[in-house]
C-alpha cells in the first residue's frame, strides 16, 4: 500500500473563544491519485480542515504529515505550499497584484523562477482556463466569475502536486463551470474539493467525504462510475 | 465610483510620454516650486504648470473643482497668516492688524501651491495610480513604500465596495438616517464592521500569499521603454526647471 499525501492523526482543534472544538481527535487520510469530495453542512469545518493542511490555522494537539513528512513548524509549512494548492473561497482574498499576469506569476516567481519562465507558466496556466487577452487586465475590475478563474489560475500556476479548492463554482456559470470539469478531469494530481453542489462532484471527484468532528467519513450518496463520463 | 481616475485616461502628448520620465520631472519641479522664496519663481512655475496642464488637455471643469478643494486649505492661511506674521501694518479691523509681509507671504504660498497642484494634475495624475507604483518601483524607489502605495490603493476599491454591500443591507431593510441613537447607533456598527472586516481581510489576503510561496519579496514584470520622445521631453525640462532655478538664484524684482 501506497503511503498517504496527507495524514491526520488525532487533531484537535478549537477556534479561540469559541465553546467547541470543530475537530476532536479527528483523523484523516488521503492517498495519492485520489479525487475527494468533501461535503458536510455550513459551518462543520470543511474550510478549517483544508487551512489546517495549509498550516494556516495550527490545531491544539496531534499530528500532521504530508508527503510522508510531519509538518510541525512555519517553516515545515512553507515547503507544503510550495507543493499544495489552495483556492479560497473568496477571490477577493487571493487578488492582489496589480494586473492578472502579475498576479498569476507571483507564485512561479517565489517558486525561483525567472521572470521569463514565469511569465511562460502564467501564459500557458491563463491559456488553458481561457484567460486568454485577460493579461494587462486590473485584478480588482474583473466580474466575480472572471475573479474566480483567474484565482484559480494563480493556483494551477505554482504547478502543485496536491490540488485543494474551496467552493470552486461559486459565481461561474454553467460553460465556465464546464470547463472547469474539464480541466479538474485531464489533471494528474490529487484534489479535494469542497463543494455544496452534488451535480459538480458528480463529475470530477470519485469520493465524497462527510467531514464530522472525529473524522471524514465516505459518503453514502452513489457516485463511482460517474467520473470522466462525457458532458 | 468615487475612486475613478478621470485624468488617466486620455492621449494627449503628456500620456504618451514615459511615467518615469514625468514623475521625475513633476518631482523636481514640486521641490524647486516648494523651496522657492521669490514671487518671480512662483509665478514662472504656475505659467510652466499652466503650460503642462494645455499640453495634458484636461477637462477644465474637473481641473477647476480639484483646485478648488485644495484652495479650500489655503483660505485658511489667508484667515489667520496675515493677522499673526509680525511686519509693517496695511490695515486693521478691529484688534486684528493685517501685515504686509503676512499678506506676501500667503500670497506667495497661494501661487506656489497651485503651481505645484497644477503640475502634479498634469504629468503625475494623468497615469493610473499602478503605472504610478510600477514607474515608482523601476525608479528604484524602496519596494515596500512602491507596495503600500498599490496595496491600499488596491485595497480600498475592496473596502469600498464593502462599505457599499453594508449600506446597501442597510438600506433594503428600511433603514434611513435620522437625528436619533437608532441612527447614530447603526452608523456605530458600519464603522466596526467595516474596521474588523478590512482586519480579516488583511489577514486573509496574508494568508493567500502564504500559501503561494510569499517570503517577504515582491516581483513586478512591467518594464518600461525609453522613447525618443522621452528623451527629447527631458532635454527641454531640464533646462526648463534649471532656468527657474536661476531665476531663484537671481530673482527679477517684481514686488
């Protein structure tokens, strides 16, 4: 058997102030060329678990190792963004260069890239979620939908290994939501995606998770052999 | 959209000449005019910003309304400096005497500042305020002063259209603004929602460039290209502004 991306083991977790853990000894696995779902109500910790990957939180007691290796520092984690991608839930927190391009080679650049490759990734990332002609556009000026994808884009950019996104398809519409089916179907790395829509996950995950306080469950809803049909 | 930037758009000769070039110039200039203690200074930089502003071709009225907003300062030097510089006095209305070097002074402070305003309206506000920090940043200025000036203008778009979403949800639930505690009260909460939302965001955004890598070094990929255009622009300014400097230097005795 394969070792696990990432591996949670008996995390707790309790935001400041607030009367209960969302996490209680939870663990949590996720093995590579998975495509997860992860679903559950508003509020259950679907967003806290993906920043605690990320080291953006930090839980209270257990372990965390990805690829193999316990993250426990800041600076553990700084290696793990450089391998994972995250898409948060709201662009607006993601933008903030100046112009698209910018935006999308900010993270090949911190990767160590020179200016010419990054810009090359950008170019190719921005190609490929039809972003073409969106380079010189001003981040802030873009429509929600338009934020989103190039969010997205900034992501992909960092070409990770390891793909989260929160709530991916708030704001696109239906063809935008399409091809980004599409482009989650061809990559060939793992995801997880958290996602409230059931049609969405339908076609791009192969598992879903309900995330409780102790652990993530797999789903009961039917959804093996669904994936990678044509739309 | 109160944070439009109705000068930046435009083709004039100033638009397309190289941001670095004009801010350079724009930046000279400011100094020159600031440091000035002649009349004759004054009003050869009001007739060289003057003559920037006809080459910028900007609408009049909106150039008219922004000198007034900054004239409005000024009236307040003109209501208390000739009354308290000491000097030879011109008149007196009651108590008050008003001097005649207070009265020069803030005459030449009146001509001087709408010099320089005039300027910066014609070669520094007729780029949007990113080619601004991006000129800024290729003038090697430090990076970080380049990146508060892009961060906040970035982000007070943001805040701006949360303010919105605010009094919007405001108003759809009736709320209209009255002499009352309700009133005041409400207006207590926007403010605070606004402050720790703007917190969260910050942090949020952090976070963002956490996760793609951020080390505390920031990149920029515009370049910009020196035209001979440029060149020429600078090859008639600097003499222009060296000229101003002389008569400075040598002042005409105009007053």
């Amino acid at each position: 058997m394969t070792a696990p991306l990432i591996e949670l083991q008996h995390l707790t977790f309790t935001y400041p102030g607030a009367p209960r853990p969302v996490f209680e000894d939870f663990n949590f696995q996720l093995f590579p060329g998975k495509h997860l779902g992860l679903v559950g109500p508003n509020g259950i910790g679907k967003t806290t678990l993906l920043h605690l990957i990320m080291g953006l939180l930090r839980p209270q007691a257990g372990r965390i190792v990805i690829f193999g290796k316990e993250v426990k520092t800041p600076r553990d984690f700084v290696e793990v963004r450089r391998q994972v991608g995250l898409l948060f839930q709201n662009p607006d927190d993601q933008l903030f260069c100046p112009t698209v391009l910018e935006d999308v080679a900010f993270g090949p650049l911190n990767l160590g890239k020179s200016r010419q490759e990054a810009v090359a990734i950008a170019r190719e990332t921005m190609a490929q979620l039809g972003l073409e002609g969106f380079e010189e556009r001003v981040t802030y000026k873009l429509s929600g939908g338009e934020k989103k994808l190039v969010a997205l884009a900034t992501v992909l950019a960092m070409q990770p290994r390891l793909l989260l996104l929160d709530e991916p398809t708030t704001g696109l519409d239906e063809a935008t939501k399409h091809r980004l089916i599409h482009l989650l179907q061809g990559l060939k790395i793992s995801y997880m995606i958290v996602s409230h829509e059931t049609d969405f996950l339908n076609h791009t995950v192969t598992e879903c998770c309900h995330v409780h306080m102790h652990c993530c469950r797999p789903d009961t809803m039917p959804l093996g052999g669904k994936k990678h049909e044509a739309l | 959209m109160s944070l439009s930037e109705p000068f930046a758009e435009g083709d004039s000769l100033i638009h397309r000449l190289d941001p670095r070039g004009r801010i350079l110039v724009a930046a000279l200039f400011a100094v020159l005019v600031a440091a000035a203690a002649t009349y004759a200074t004054a009003i050869g930089g009001l007739a060289l910003a003057a003559f920037c502003l006809a080459l910028a071709r900007l609408p009049l009225k909106k150039v008219l309304t922004r000198l007034l907003v900054v004239n409005g300062f000024i009236f307040f030097l003109w209501a208390v400096l000739p009354f308290t510089h000491p000097g030879e006095t011109l008149w007196r209305l009651g108590p008050l005497a008003a001097s005649r070097e207070g009265l020069l002074l803030t005459g030449l402070i009146t001509l001087k500042s709408n010099a320089i305003i005039l300027a910066l309206m014609a070669l520094v506000a007729t780029m949007p305020v990113i080619t601004l920090g991006q000129a800024l940043q290729q003038l090697r200025l430090p990076g970080k002063l380049c990146h508060l000036l892009l961060f906040t203008y970035r982000y007070l778009h943001v805040f701006e259209l949360e303010y919105q979403r605010l009094v919007q949800a405001m108003k759809i639930r009736g709320f209209q603004p009255k002499t009352n505690l309700h009133t005041y009260r409400s207006y207590a909460y926007l403010a605070a929602m606004l402050l720790v939302r703007s917190y969260d965001r910050a942090e949020r955004v952090f976070q963002a460039m956490l996760c793609r890598g951020f080390q505390g070094k920031f990149y920029t990929l515009r370049t910009f290209i020196w035209s001979r255009r440029d060149v020429w622009f600078l090859a008639a300014a600097l003499p222009v502004l060296a000229g101003l400097f002389c008569l400075e230097l040598f002042p005409l005795r105009l007053l």
